[in-house]
C-alpha cells in the first residue's frame, strides 16, 4: 500500500512538472520581444508577481520554516530563476524610463525577501511561527497572481469569444492548481491548500466559459474572415496597363507640340 508520504511526493513532482510548464508559457513572448528589440506594449507587472510570489514559497519551504516542502523549494527556485531571466530581457529591450522604474521594483522586491527572511529566521525560534508568518504572505501573493484571470474571464463573458483565453494555459492552471490543492491535503498545509484551491475552482471557471463560448468564438472568427473577403474583393482596383498608359503620354505629347 501506497504512503502518504510517498504520495505527497508523486503528486508534488506532477505539480512542479505542470508549474514550469506555466512557467515557459511567456518564452513566445520574448521571442517576440528579441525579434522586434523592443518591449512594445508588454507589462512587467505579471513577470514582477510572479518573481516576488516564487521568492516567498522558497523562503517558506526551507526546512528551518516549514520542513518536508523540498518539492516547493526546487518548483519556486525554478520559477524565480526564469522569471529573473525574462526581467533581464525585459530591461534589456526597454526604454530608459522603464527600464529604471523595473529594475526599482525589482530590487526592492529582491531586499524585501531578504530582510523577511533574515528576521524570520532570527526572531522567530519556531517553525510553527515562521510558517505561520511566512505562509500568510505567500497565500496574499497567491490570491493576486489567481486573480489576475478575473479581467480576461469578464471579457470572455462581455465578447461571447474565448479567443484571447487559451485553451491550454486554461487546462494548465486548473491542473496545476488541483495538483498542488491535493498535495496540501494529503499533509494538511492551509497556506498552499486555501490560495491553489481557489486557483482550481477559477480555472474549472475557465474551462466552463470554454466549452460554452467555444461554438460562438467559431462563428464571428468565420463572420470575420468572410468580412475580410469581401473587403478585399470590394477595395481591388485594376490598374492601368503601363505600356498603353506610357503610349497615350507620348501620344498627348506629340498633339501638344503640333
């Protein structure tokens, strides 16, 4: 028969496979953003969450905080490497205004996780309390980050279209959040079970406007292809033969100078 412990642990490693299959979901993005050597219109806001997000889970999993969370530690340490990486990029390909209000953000998003932990571990003697302290800021970090859908699920719902809500970082979040809810209730852990159920209920949410948007997102994307269509034929001008049109100038000339 199966241990909890070693169930915790198989559950865990498919979480942290799903998070860093969410984690790689921007590298499109900056592709783009290389491509074109600029940031254009992209935030840093989801990239700067995240990085402050995944820097309190590794705080919170060390083993002096709140023991037996290995799998939370090497899932936020990925996590807060990449998002390091795509900030890098981001600076890089910004302009001089942004670039300086960012990287602000992200040193004192860098020196507020150090100095938490720095107290946390010298003024708090146990691990119930530092997990008490630590994982009351990590379930607000995740609250905002599982938030962050709300704004595209009310367009979904405004526009009847699903088009700008992808099916697969849809199926991915509902996993991903389901994965870590089970994780936290084999060992009871409230700090991951509270904030990563609410992310499997909004991403169940995600996948129900899917399913009921899906058939009418087919429709106006068809609608608007047959518009473009008739635009086009609509909008064709035929143009002048050059040859015949450079015979009537010459033809013209020659009248004048009679």
């Amino acid at each position: 028969m199966v241990s909890k412990d070693d169930a915790r642990t198989a559950v865990g490693v498919i979480g942290n496979i799903i998070s860093f299959i969410l984690f790689l979901s921007p590298v499109p993005t900056f592709i783009r953003i290389w491509q074109k050597g600029s940031v254009e219109q992209y935030s840093a806001a989801p990239y700067l969450a995240t990085l402050v997000n995944c820097g309190l889970w590794v705080v919170y999993g060390l083993p002096m905080v709140h023991p037996h969370s290995t799998l939370v530690v090497t899932i936020n340490g990925s996590g807060f490497t990449i998002e390091l990486v795509y900030l890098t990029l981001f600076l890089i390909f910004s302009s001089r205004n942004k670039r300086v209000r960012v990287l602000l953000v992200m040193l004192a998003e860098l020196a507020f996780i150090g100095v938490l932990a720095l107290l946390v571990l010298t003024l708090a003697h146990t691990t119930k309390l530092r997990s008490t302290i630590v994982g009351s800021l990590c379930m607000l970090g995740c609250f905002m980050m599982y938030a962050s859908p709300l704004s595209v699920m009310r367009l979904v719902i405004t526009t009847k279209s699903v088009e700008y809500m992808p099916l697969f970082l849809s199926l991915a979040a509902f996993a991903n959040g389901l994965c870590w809810t089970s994780y936290a209730l084999i060992r009871f852990d409230p700090y991951i079970a509270a904030p990563n159920g609410i992310g499997t209920l909004l991403g169940l949410a995600q996948l129900i406007l899917y399913a009921t948007f899906y058939k009418s997102t087919k429709r106006q994307l068809a609608a608007r292809e047959i518009s473009k269509l008739e635009m086009g034929s609509t909008e064709t001008v035929v143009s002048p033969d050059p040859k015949k049109l450079s015979g009537d100038t010459q033809q013209n000339g020659s009248v004048g100078r009679i």
